[in-house]
C-alpha cells in the first residue's frame, strides 16, 4: 500500500486532534481518517475507484471539520518535492 497523501489539522494532542491519508493499493484509492491522538477513533472508507473522487473525499472531510480543529496541513506536501505542475490544493486547506 503505498501512501499517496496525509492531513493534518496542526492540533498536537487530546480530541481535537485530526489526521487524514491517502492510500493506493492495486489501483484503488482507500480513505482513512482519525479524530484524537494515536488511540482516537478511526475510520476507513471503502475503496474509490478513481484518486480525484477520493481526494474530493478528503476535501469534504477537511471542510467538514469543526473550527476549532486547527489549520490544516498536508503534511506530504512538506517533506515531499513537487510533482510536475504543482500540488493539487483541496478546498479548505489553503
């Protein structure tokens, strides 16, 4: 499984804490989210056929968050050299 992108609302610790990744595995793309610290609840939704679907997923997430949840940051982004013609910014997290 090969992480593709990560989230991460910049709330280090207790339940405000969010955190998203991007997975593809055989030509699907899995969703997985979190709410609180390492033992918070997690969710994974059931695989997307196509990466701009699951991403357009990840942007309902992230808007769909509370405000006191912090900014968002993708993490990938930060450690990770572009790709040719730039990031995809989703909506919420600029």
């Amino acid at each position: 499984m090969e992480l593709a992108g990560r989230w991460w609302n910049g709330v280090s610790r207790g339940s405000d804490r969010r955190d998203i990744w991007l997975h593809q595995e055989d030509g699907r793309w899995l969703v997985r989210a979190r709410d609180g610290g390492p033992g918070g609840r997690e969710l994974t939704w059931p695989a997307f056929g196509d990466e701009w679907v699951a991403r357009a997923w990840v942007d309902r997430l992230v808007a769909a968050s509370p405000p006191r949840a912090g900014r968002w940051r993708d993490v990938l982004k930060l450690v990770r050299k572009p790709p040719e013609g730039g990031w995809h910014t989703p909506v919420g997290m600029d």
